[in-house]
C-alpha cells in the first residue's frame, strides 16, 4: 500500500491546507482509498468517512439510493459512478466526494465487464468521470490500481 499513501500523503496535505474535507463510496477497492486516506497523520482534518458499496443491498442501506434512481445506469459505469460520487458527497456535507466502482477479477462482472475494468469519479467543484481497464485477472492488483486511479482522479480535481 505504500504507493497508495504516497498518493494520499501529498492529497491530504492540499486538502488539509484548503480546509476542504472528503467522503468516499467505493466497491471493488474494497476500502483501499478510505485506507489509503485514514493512513495520513491528520485525517480527521480531511476525511469525513466513507462506504463500501459492494453490493445493490449495499448501496441501499449504506447510501439510501433506491432501485429507481438508477434508471437506465447500471453498475461499474461512469454515470453509475458519478452518482455514487454525488451522493457521498451530499450525505455526508464534504467538499468531495470520490467513488470507484467495478470488476476487481479474477472473473468479470454480470454486466459483461471484464476484470480489471472501474469506473471512478469525483464530486465537488469540479466533477471527474475516468474509466480504468488494467487489462488483468489479478484480483489484489486491480483493487490497489482501482484505488489509485480513485486518489489521482482526486487530486486532479483538488489541484495544487
């Protein structure tokens, strides 16, 4: 995980230094970005808290997003994403809110994604959408590159 904190020691530092404050929903990450985030001396400064929405059960009791809300979306897609992002951020009254959501392997997903294949994004001032495809059945590997990808596209949003 040291990548990840690396990531996430120069992350909170901007965030800590303008007063901004941060909230995540992430799923096949399976919390290595809140891990990532909570690793830096000072995230209560920063970190407001976060969910793992890894199932549709989940989503409904961690995040009160209802079936009909995801009308024409599905899972592990941009516009999938960005809700999770936008309602995170919403919920918990945080500066950004982060998500990540996809097929960590070594199977895909029922919605025919392969592994290796998320969709992260960032919700705030500005808002972020990416793909991500590794292109790996590498399960443990996916969720560290799924997490980075979810910090980068962050700090990308926050700026310098």
């Amino acid at each position: 995980m040291d990548e990840l904190e690396r990531i996430a020691e120069a992350l909170g530092e901007r965030l800590k230094a303008a007063g901004q404050t941060v909230a995540v929903a992430e799923s096949s990450s399976g919390g290595l970005v809140s891990a990532a985030l909570l690793a830096v001396p000072g995230a209560s400064k920063y970190y407001l808290g976060g969910a793992v929405v890894y199932t549709p059960k989940a989503r409904v009791m961690l995040m009160e997003i209802p079936k009909e809300a995801l009308t024409g979306m599905r899972s592990a897609s941009e516009p999938y994403a960005l809700l999770l992002a936008r309602t995170v951020r919403e919920r918990f009254g945080a500066t950004w809110g982060v998500s990540e959501t996809g097929a960590a392997g070594p199977t895909g997903n029922p919605y025919g994604d392969a592994p290796g294949h998320t969709c992260v994004a960032v919700s705030g001032p500005v808002e972020l959408v990416l793909t991500v495809e590794t292109g790996s059945d590498d399960r443990s590997a996916n969720m560290r590159a799924f997490a980075a990808a979810a910090l980068e596209l962050l700090a990308r949003a926050v700026g310098d």
